[in-house]
C-alpha cells in the first residue's frame, strides 16, 4: 500500500521557538500512525498544518496527492479533524450535532443515519442529550463521530485520551480500532506509551519540533536492546556479592526485603539467582521480570520522562 | 441547504437559552413599564365610584354617560367600600343614587350626593365635571338647547403624549443593543471557545456562517419590536398610526445596521469582555444623544455635529415618524439612507478584519 500522507521538511517557527523543525513523514493508506511526545515538543502544530489550520513556514504537505497548502479547502473533504481542545455548540443535540455537521458538506443526514453513525462511537444512548451534558468521554467520541460525518480518508485525533479514566480511554481505543478496520487511515497524537503500542501500527517520537525516531513500537522497544528489570522478595538476607560478577547485571539495589537488578541476559542471569539462594538456603518470592517499554525508548532517546511530573 | 441548517441551529441555540432569552426581552419591557408608569396615559385617568340603589331609567342614563367620558373609570360600587377607597386616594369620587332620588322627576328635583376629597386636586376637578355631565343629561331631559357650546381643538391633528414620543425611541435603543452585544456575544464566544476553529474545518463558508448569524439575529430583533409595539399599544395606550409595514422596514433596516456595527465589534474585541466594553463605548453616548429619551434638536450648538453622526438618532426619528406621526415611507427615506450606508461600510469593515482565531496561529 502507498502512502496517503506525505509530508516534507516542514517548518514553523513562533519568535525563537521551533515549533516543528524539518520534519519528513510518509504516512501509509490504512495504517494508524502515532505520533509520541511531550508537552510542547510539535504534535498540535504538525497535525494542524496537515489539517490546514496553521500555515507552514515551510515544507510541503500532500494528502492522498492533494497539497494542503496554499488552498486548504482542496483537502477538506479527505480529512476528519478531532481537535486537542474540544469546543462544541451548546444547547444542541447530540444528534442535532452530528446532522448540522453533515450539512456543512452538502450531506443529508436522517436520523437513522445520524445514530449509525453515534453508535459507531457508542454515543447513540445520547443522541437526544443536550452536549453540554456529556461527560469528557463523551465529547471526545462525539467530536469522533463529527470526524466521521462526511465518510473521510485520513481521521486525525489529537490527544483523543487526554484526561480520560482507564475505563473510558479503553472504550476510545475500541472507537478507533473500529474506524480503522473500515479502511480509514487514522493520525493520532498521544503521550501514553501504552496507547501507542496498542493502537498504532508505527509510531513517530517527536520532541522539541523534531521526529527522533519512527518504527513500529516493537522495533522501537527492540531497538533499545535495553536491560530487563528483574525484582523478588527473600525473607532471609541475601548476599548479592556473587551475583555482581555475572557480566550483564548492573545496578543491583535492596531496600528491607525487596531486591532489584537489570540484566542484559535473562535466562543466565536468573539461573545464577536460583543457585545462588539455594546454596544460602534462602527462599525466593514475587520474582518478576519486566521489559522494556516505549517510555524506556523515549528515556533513552531524550534522558527525559515522556509526561512532566 | 447548509446555510439554512446554520440559521435553524442558531435559532434553536438562541431559543433554548432561556436565561439568555429572559433578559433579552424583559430589559425593554422593563424600560417601558418603568416609564410608561411614571410618564403614561394611567396617570391621567380619574376614578368614581358609583353607588347605584335606583332603579330608574334616569339612574342608568346618568352612569352611561359617566362611563362615556374620556379618562374616566367608572367603577360600579356595590359593597358599599366606596368611600373607604376614597379616603385612600383610591377613587377620586364617590356618586350616591339613593333609591327613590328621582321620585316625580322632573317634576320635584332630584336629589343626588357626590362626595370628593378636599385635598386632591383631582378630586375637586371631579366636581366640576360631574356636575357639567349631570347639567347636559338635565339640558336634554327638559330639551333646552345650549346656548354655548365649546370645541376643543388640539393644535396637533393627535395629540402626542410622552409616552407616543418615548415608545419609538425605546424600540430603537433596544434593536440597537440587541444588534451591538447579540451577535458579537455570540460570535466572540464561540470563537474564545475554539468553535469557529472547528467551523474553519468544515466546508461552510464564511458568508454563510456570518449570513446565518445576522438572520438569527435580526429574528431576536423583530420578535423584540413586536413585544414592545404590542406592550406599549396595548398596555400604555400609544397611539400607533403609522402602516405597520413601513413600521416592519424600518425596524429591519435599523436592526441590520446595528447588527453589522456588533459584527465589526466582534471582529475586533477579543473577549466577551471587550465586547462588552466596545459596544458601550458606541452604545452609551448614543442612548443619551440619540433622541431616545429626549427630543435632541435644540442641544448645543457644539453637540449637534456628534448627534448628526449617530446612527440611532436616524433611527429613533424615523420610527416616531412613522409610528405615531402617520408619515410614510418617503417621508423618512433620508433616515434610511444613512442607515443603510452605515451598514454598508460596517460590513466592509467588519468581512476585512474577520478572525476565526483568537490568536494568530
Ligand atoms: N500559537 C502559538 N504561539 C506561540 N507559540 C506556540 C503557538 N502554538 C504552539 N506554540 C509553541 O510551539 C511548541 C509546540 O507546541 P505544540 O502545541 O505543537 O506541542 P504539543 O506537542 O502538541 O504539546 P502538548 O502535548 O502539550 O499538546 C511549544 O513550544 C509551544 O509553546
Ligand atoms: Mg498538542
């Protein structure tokens, strides 16, 4: 499959800052495409001049072999826009929304119609409810949902998770899956690795203005050819010393009875740990090994957290 | 097809905000209630009280000429609270028709009791004319004819009362405010609120969204002028001559210039706030210097240039010669021109100057 999006050396500078510095994409038809990033590090202003709501300072942008820019009404009808901050009209409907959406391009809407569409996001229980009655979760689908109306190509979701409980951000995900399994391409932005890794199927990480790296999230994880963290608990002390000698473990640590480790060779590593208990006769507990994870990728390719304390 | 579902959406928005909706009607109503009772026809009408014990055809003819007069309220006392209400200043008169006052008449006179306050003036007026309406029902009893006879004539073909001059003016101010702070609320709001953002997204153009934005707007407005116009007719007695048609152009005109003056305000105020602040700055001077409470035409010499240049005079005049003067469209057709070219040039204005953002992205 070809791409759909093509993006080159995209630019935009606000005063001294640089928002999005040189930034190069192509974004396959079909695919969910992740972009993994702080605050600030360029998500918003790279979605939105592919949308054609920002002017790039540079670079071009093509959608489905239409640029978006200098004429961004060429692509409307390509794209869905679900934006990061959420503003709908009050005192309509959910319903009522969805139905003026559509006539915005030239779709008449019925009613049935219009809840199809609301239970694709699982809204249609709402559909009758004024919108400033929804909860967050619920304007996020229907924000979804006014994406879909005029059956797009491309969907974007900025931050569609932001602020959402787990219970919530799990019915989103299903959202989405169910939009791209009809074929739609979808663009999201988000700053949970988890998210990432569940949904899309390659992942850009940006930070300040700049994409850092792009693969799948395994081959990213796998990239890092990082350390597992292996942890147990001993009732009985345990001495380490001899542990410290096997080549891959480093940054052996014991706080009461909880130990940890990190070792580049799993299996030599916990071998070595059995023996070791069982010659001083002491008895292993909660043993546990984790892997590494995209928020290990991004620690290792920034030295920073992905979210701000 | 957009367009008209944009206007339906406004209208529906406008009309489920029923806060929103409560204050825009009641301020003018409350306006003219407020000086429709201090300045209204109310104050002008006096009250008898008519204790009624006869049953004589005289006894009728006499309460079905009081009731005939003009600016008198004839009430029908049968409790017998007559004269307490009286002594409360609630009547200004008390008339007594004592059973059998007529007997034999008009052989023997008849015998009737009108008691008044000393110190109401008005009650003391009463006097006077109950006594020349019983004089005419005697005259044409014993069909002598008047030897005098007196016609009022008014030096105006009607007479205009405070009220006739401040209903116009209200109605204007109230199309003005509405037109200032309805439509650039509205908008600044939505575009604070990230809406139009969303709406820039779409393929609705701007003309329309503005387009159906005015609509809605000009709606507020005529609904507005019908309430005022049925309020002041109905409740506080203006005299309303004018065609009601000339009446409908000129409240749209007037609505559209002030409504495209809210839209240049939205264009350039940034928040609620300083729309607010903006719509005073263009609204206050013309509630005082545009004729709406006041006749304008002899302030000072150094002022008249400011009034000349306000749009609400052109409209305040308009509408009071149309309403309670009876003049016609081309009467006013200089009124409308200069209001119509206002709108014109606020439209320029307003379509350059257009943000979808609060800031520049
Ligand atoms: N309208 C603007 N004016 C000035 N600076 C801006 C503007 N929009 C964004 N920036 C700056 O550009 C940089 C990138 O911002 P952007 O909103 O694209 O980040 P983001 O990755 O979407 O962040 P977040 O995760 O917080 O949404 C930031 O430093 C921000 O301060
Ligand atoms: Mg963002």
């Amino acid at each position: 499959m070809g791409s759909i999006i093509d993006i080159s050396n995209l630019v935009k500078t606000y005063g001294d800052v640089r928002a999005v510095d040189n930034v190069s994409l192509a974004v396959e038809s079909g695919e969910v495409f992740g972009i993994l990033g702080p605050n600030g590090a360029g998500k918003t202003t790279t979605l939105e001049m592919i949308e054609g709501l920002r002017k790039p300072d540079g670079g071009t942008i093509t959608i489905d072999g239409i640029p978006a820019w200098p004429n961004p009404n060429k692509i409307k009808h390509l794209i869905g826009v679900q934006l990061q901050a959420t503003a709908l009209m009050d005192f309509l409907t959910v319903r009522e929304m969805v139905r003026l959406f559509a006539s915005f391009y030239g779709i008449r809407m019925g009613k049935s119609k219009a809840d199809e569409l609301l239970n694709e996001v699982a809204l249609v229980e709402k559909a009758g409810s004024m919108i400033n009655q929804l909860s967050g979760g619920q304007q996020q689908r229907l924000s979804i949902a006014l994406a879909l109306v005029n059956d797009p190509k491309v969907i974007f979701l900025d931050e569609p998770t932001t602020g959402l409980d787990p219970q919530a951000r799990r019915k989103l995900w299903s959202v989405v899956e169910r939009i791209n399994a009809e074929g739609k391409t979808v663009v999201l932005t988000t700053h949970y690795m988890e998210e990432a890794e569940v949904l899309c199927s390659r992942v850009a990480i940006m930070d300040n203005g700049r994409v850092i790296a792009l693969d799948t999230p395994e081959g990213l994880i796998n990239s890092l050819e990082s350390d597992v963290k292996i942890t147990f608990t001993a009732k009985h002390p345990l001495d380490m010393q001899k542990l410290a000698k096997i080549s891959s473990v480093s940054k052996l640590s014991q706080v009461d009875s909880s130990y940890s480790f990190y070792a580049g060779d799993v299996q030599k590593s916990i071998m070595s740990l059995l023996r070791l208990a069982d010659s001083q006769e002491v008895k292993i507990e909660n043993l546990n090994v984790a892997g590494a994870d995209l928020e290990d990728v991004f620690l290792h390719l920034t030295g920073r957290g992905l979210r701000e304390q | 097809m957009r367009f008209a579902a944009m206007v339906v959406a406004n209208i529906k928005t406008t009309a489920r905000n029923k806060q929103a909706l409560f204050f825009l009607f009641i301020f003018p109503i409350l306006f003219m209630a407020l000086f429709g009772l201090v300045f209204g026809k109310s104050q002008d009408v006096a009250k008898i009280a008519v204790v009624n014990q006869d049953k004589s055809t005289l006894a009728k003819s006499i309460t079905k000429s009081l009731s005939k007069i003009d600016k008198l309220q004839v009430e029908k006392d049968g409790q017998g609270d007559g004269m307490e209400k009286l002594k409360k200043g609630k009547v200004d008169a008390v008339l007594v028709l004592e059973k059998g006052f007529a007997k034999n008449f008009p052989r023997h006179p008849a015998s009737i009791d009108l008691y008044y306050d000393p110190t109401s003036t008005r009650s003391q007026m009463m006097r006077g004319t109950i006594g020349a309406v019983l004089g005419g029902i005697e005259r044409s009893m014993i069909k002598t004819p008047p030897l005098i006879t007196v016609k009022s004539k008014s030096v105006q073909s009607n007479q205009l009362t405070y009220i006739d001059f401040l209903l116009p003016g209200i109605l204007a101010m109230s199309l003005m405010n509405s037109g200032l702070y309805g439509l650039a609320t509205a908008m600044v709001t939505r575009r604070e609120k990230g809406v139009l953002r969303r709406l820039k997204l779409t393929p609705l153009p701007l003309s329309q969204y503005i387009g159906a934005g005015i609509i809605n707007q000009l709606l507020v407005s005529l609904v507005q002028a019908a309430l005022l116009v049925l309020i002041g007719h109905y409740i506080f007695g203006v005299k309303i001559i004018g065609a009601l048609t000339s009446l409908a152009i000129l409240v749209i005109v007037g609505s559209l210039c002030f409504i495209t003056i809210g839209f240049v305000i939205a264009s350039f105020a940034k928040t609620t706030e300083a729309v607010a602040t903006l719509g005073n700055l263009i609204g206050m001077p013309m509630m005082f210097l545009g004729g709406v409470f006041f006749p304008v035409d002899n302030v000072p010499n150094w002022v008249k240039p400011i009034v000349k240049a306000m749009p609400l005079k052109y409209l305040a005049d308009s509408l009071r010669s149309v309403m309670v003067q009876g003049q016609p469209l081309s009467y006013v057709h200089d009124d409308v021109l200069v209001l119509l070219a206002v709108t014109f040039a606020a439209f320029l204005l307003a379509v350059k100057f257009f943000r979808w953002e609060s800031d520049k992205r």
